[in-house]
C-alpha cells in the first residue's frame, strides 16, 4: 500500500503528483490543440520577422563569447593567464583532473 511520507517540511504521496502531472500534461495538451493549426513548415512561417529586412548572415549578428564576457575576463586576467595553459582540450585530461579532485576531496573527508 502507498501511504503518505510525513517530513518536517510536508508529505509527500506519490499518487497525487502522479495525478498533478496528468492533470498538467492534460492541460499542456489542451492549449497546444487551441494552437494555430495552418502552420507550415519550411515556409516563409517559420523566417523571423525583422521588419521586412532580408535576414542577416548567421555570422554577422553572432555574439562572441570574448564580447559578452569581457569584463568578467578582464577582471580576472591573472587568474586565466595561468589557467588557460592548463587547458589542453582533451577531454582524458579533465577527467583526470576531476578524479584527482574526487580523491582529494575523498582523502580530505576521511581523515577529518
């Protein structure tokens, strides 16, 4: 028999959210049958509209990410000039990274 989880913060059973998630998804389904239904794709539908202008390269209007984070960056220069070289691409080398970490960390808990 399913019964009820009583904790500090509440109960939980889990039939009733099995039946909030019905409930939902019910309703989701709902409001995507109300949608417009001549929608087409690989049409003009599915072009952002920007007023009339032809859409730009997807290279032209891309943001790097060096513009978007600059000040971030630049605040911490010391800190990435000597972590960048670190920084192999190779993802072997991050897992052994994370070990390394797990391990001390592990160490760590163990010996406190």
């Amino acid at each position: 028999m399913i019964g009820d989880l009583l904790t500090g913060y509440g109960f939980w059973n889990p039939l009733i959210w099995v039946v909030v998630m019905v409930i939902g998804l019910l309703f989701a389904w709902l409001v995507w049958r109300c949608g417009e239904s001549s929608y087409d794709k690989d049409t003009e539908q599915t072009k952002p509209y920007l007023s009339g202008n032809d859409e730009p390269p997807k290279g032209d209007v891309h943001i790097r990410g060096g513009n978007m984070y600059w000040g971030f960056t630049h605040a911490l220069k010391g800190y990435y000039d000597k972590i960048i070289p670190l920084h192999s691409g190779v993802v072997n080398d991050y897992l052994t990274w994370f070990l390394i970490g797990v391990i001390v960390i592990f160490v760590v808990v163990i010996v406190i």
